[in-house]
C-alpha cells in the first residue's frame, strides 16, 4: 500500500492535526489549499484550487493511496448569504476532486461533511454537505470509489483559525471582557477537540471497517452554550460579563443535529385529461406528418 496522502484543506483547522497524526503515523503528506499555515510548514504544500481540475490532477497522483477533502466553504453564517459561492466550492469542487479521483483509482475517499447535514438549520451550507454526500455515494455505486464521509461537529482546539468557535471566543473575552452571544445559550453542544477528531478521522483509512460508511464525529460530554460562557468566566476570576442577545440563531440547531423530515408530495391529476391511448395516437400522427 502507498504511504502518500493528499490532504486538500489540510493547512485548515482541522486539516492542520489530521496531517500532524498522519505523519506520525508514518505517511507522506502533501497539503493541496490555497496558502500554506504556520501549523503545517513542515509538510510538502502544493497551492491548489479545487476548482481547477488540471491542478488537480497534478496533485492527486497514482501513486497516491487515500485524498482527504477538507477544502471549500466553511462559514456557515455567511453561507445563508452566498448560495452560488457556497454550491460551487462544496458540490462542484467536491465533484472535480472526485473525479480526479477515479481518473488515478484512489483506494480511499475521505470527506469533510458537517453535523449540519442531518439537519434542516443549516441553510445553504448543510445543503451543499448533503448533497456531496450523496453524490461521493453515488461514485461510490458508479465508479467503485471507496469512500468514508465524516460529519464533523463542535471541533475546538489552541489554534488561532478563523472557524475555530471556542478559541475565538475565549480570545474575544480576555480582550473584551465580555461575551456577546446570538441567543439564549440553552443550546446544546458535544464539543471534541481537534486533536481526537484527527485520531479518528486517520484511523478511517487503516480498517475496512469504516469504509463506505458514514460517521458523525463529536464529544461524549453535552453542555449548554451558558456553561461553556460561565466556565471561561470562573476560570478569568469572574471578570467577564456574559450578555445574551436571544436572536440571530435561527441557522444553528438548538439541542440536536439530527432533524426527522418526512417529505411527501401531493399528485395532482388534471381533469379533464388526455387519455393514454389518444396521446399515443398524436405521437403517431405527428411522426407521420414529419416522415420520420
């Protein structure tokens, strides 16, 4: 088996620990992203857009065993406003990857999907999620393509990255000494540091077990939003005041990811109608009349 790895995204939050335990697991990493971080300097980066298919395919080699997708959109407040930007990135460059792919007959497919997936607060982002989901499935069926999708959910770690929620908040409050919060902090979140999801989202690619399935990866500890805010209060000696706006979350699941939608549709029959045996007989005579 191959030990080279392409990691696109990889220079990301999360993309940063999974290359750490891939390599210390003994693989050749290689970052595809659009700039390089100052947490993955040590690892082989190649600057890739997953938009441009030919860069693709320049980096996702034969020689190369697994692809981890973490690259594309990933702000799901301004998701809600940015739907074209939002489909191109996640489907269309999750499908260009794909693709590239099956060209060079990858042995393992691991994608980035979100708890958001399951749920019908997500907006554009959890759409665009699920909808690579099922196409990667779909490949999967067509083309024979391993695959393992992971729904990442409440990661936090000590990295300074732009989605990483609790470290910007922990910084805003030392700098600040309050916390602003878009509802009424009763939601609920099974936050997981980056560190354990990088040690699992590697082990998908050592064990057949976890091919072709599907995994939602968070903490085993549920706390409400306000405990997280009261514990970075007592830990700072009570110096920061916690202001509750009870508005602007109505994106963002309150208690659970998981969502039960049953969808129907309602038949509508016109009446009158064109029966069967009279359209066959207009098919007919059209044909006829054109000498086909």
């Amino acid at each position: 088996m191959s030990k080279k790895i392409v990691v696109l995204g990889g220079a990301g939050f999360l993309g940063s620990y999974i290359c750490e335990n891939l390599a210390k697991r003994g693989y050749e990493v290689v970052i595809g992203d659009l700039e390089n971080s100052s947490y993955t300097e040590k690892f082989e980066f190649v600057k890739t857009d997953i938009m441009d298919t030919a860069g693709l395919e320049k980096l996702i080699t034969k020689d190369v065993y697994a692809v981890y997708n973490l690259a594309g959109y990933a702000n799901l407040d301004n998701a809600v406003h940015e739907p074209f930007q939002v489909f191109n990135l996640n489907v269309m460059g999750n499908l260009n990857i794909l693709n590239t792919c099956v060209k060079n007959k990858i042995q393992h497919f691991v994608y980035a999907s979100s708890a958001y997936a399951m749920n019908d607060k997500g907006s554009f982002y959890g759409i665009s999620k699920l909808s690579s989901e099922k196409v990667i499935k779909e490949f999967h069926k067509r083309y024979g393509l391993n695959y393992t999708i992971l729904r990442y959910g409440s990661v936090y770690s000590e990295r300074a990255y732009e989605n990483n929620y609790i470290y910007n908040l922990v910084k805003k409050a030392l700098k600040n000494g309050s916390i602003e919060h878009l509802g009424d902090g009763e939601e609920i979140r099974e936050y997981i540091h980056a560190a354990d999801v990088a040690k699992l989202s590697v082990d998908m690619i050592e064990k057949e077990e976890f091919k072709n399935e599907i995994f939602i990866l968070t903490g085993v500890q549920s706390m409400k939003r306000k405990e997280v805010f009261d514990m970075i209060n007592e830990i700072t000696g009570g110096k920061v005041k916690i202001n509750f706006k009870k508005e602007g979350y109505e994106h963002h699941y309150k208690i659970t990811p998981y969502t039960f939608q049953p969808e129907s549709s309602k038949k509508l029959v016109a009446n009158p109608f064109i029966d069967m045996g009279q359209g066959i007989l207009e098919c007919m005579k059209a044909i006829e009349n054109t000498h086909e």
